[in-house]
C-alpha cells in the first residue's frame, strides 16, 4: 500500500499540564509531582511534553530518570524561540535521562531554516534517532478550541501528529466529530493525537476512533 493509500490511524495520547486543573484531578490529591507520570503511566504509554515543562531549571517532575517509567514514550515541544544548539543540548541530558523513552520532536510554526537548523543541532548530539516532525500549523478543527498539525518532516514518510486542546463538556457525539475532522483534516497512517484534556478522556476518543475504523 503506498503512502496515500495508507488508512490515517488516530492515536490517543496526553498533555503533561503540571499546575492545571485538568491535568492535576486525574491524580489522587496526596500524590506527590515526582509520581504523576508513573501513575499516568498505568493508564497511558505516550504523553507530549510542553517547553515549559521540559526546558524547567527546576524539572516539576523530579528527577527525570527516576519520574519517567520504562513504558512511557515522551515528545517534546519545541519552541521557536528556543536556539538549536542549546535546545539539543537540553534534549540530550534528558535523553540520557530515560533513555529510550525519548520518541519525537514537535516543532512550533518556524522557518524552514530554522526546522533544518534544530535537526541538524540533534543530531550533532547524537540524537538522530529520535523523530523530529515539521512545524506546528494551526488548523481549525470542528468540536477544538485550539489545533496545531505536525507534518511528517519527510515527504516520502507517512503520519504527522497533532496537538488538539477540545471544547470543553464533550459529549459522545461532541468527541465523534471531533474525530470525524481530524480524520478528514490531514494526515495518514498513524497520527498521534495529543490532547489537552484530562487523561481520562483519552479513553473517550480511542473507543470513538476505533468504533470509526481510525483507531
């Protein structure tokens, strides 16, 4: 099956959202920070981490090679604003950190130079390895507040992810048309779907995707 035939799969996957509601109620009140990501980890393997989580002088989560279990696959948030060689740098102590559990690079709208630029500086680190997408392009999105599409950064590579924050109070069909646009909006073979949202509802959209034939 060549690429634009591949069938689009949406995968569900998490926003870490240290100190936001939606993020903090999914946990038991007298969890400290340092086990969030081992207790998301029993329900869900994949999680996008923010900039402002990541490139923290005082990590939320702790220490990242004791907080991040061997299950858990991350993907970084990369800001426009943040220089290539020292954002790989910072990539590279995390990835020492927790090891294969370092899966992709999301970019914010930058230039194309600047896109090469970053690749370059990862993998002048050693970090070749790790899947780096194209900028984030805003879209709009029936049933989201707010949409950024990753392309894949490769013409001849199949997927793109996303980044979805969704109305607020979705119902079943309120989360079924949320679907139905991404799946039309983009996209094919498997597309990771980051949600701003609490964890839980993660299960909301897979049951939906998969009821659709898209997950």
């Amino acid at each position: 099956m060549s690429k634009d035939q591949e069938a689009c799969v949406l995968q569900a996957a998490g926003v870490a959202g240290p100190g936001e509601d939606w993020w903090e109620r999914f946990f038991p009140e007298d969890l400290p920070p340092e086990w969030q990501l081992e207790y998301y980890t029993h329900h869900h393997s994949r999680l996008l981490l923010p900039a402002a989580v990541w490139t923290a002088a005082d990590p939320v989560f702790g220490d990242w090679a004791e907080a991040v279990p061997p299950a858990l696959r991350l993907t970084l948030e990369w800001p426009p604003d943040l220089a290539p060689q020292v954002g790989a740098e910072r990539v590279r102590v995390l990835a020492d950190a927790i090891g294969e559990g370092l899966q992709a690079v999301v970019p914010g709208p930058m230039e194309p130079a600047q896109l090469q630029a970053m690749r370059v500086a990862l993998d002048a680190v050693g970090l070749a390895h790790a899947r780096v997408y194209g900028a984030g392009e805003p879209r709009t999105l029936a049933r989201a507040e707010a949409a950024w599409f990753y392309p894949p950064l490769d013409s001849d590579v199949a997927g793109g992810a996303w980044q979805v924050v969704p109305q607020a109070g979705l119902d079943a069909p309120g989360w079924r048309a949320l679907v139905e646009a991404l799946s039309q909006a983009g996209g094919t073979g498997e597309i990771p779907v980051f949600l701003r949202a609490r964890p839980e509802r993660l299960s909301d959209f897979r049951t939906i995707a998969a009821l659709l034939g898209l997950g």
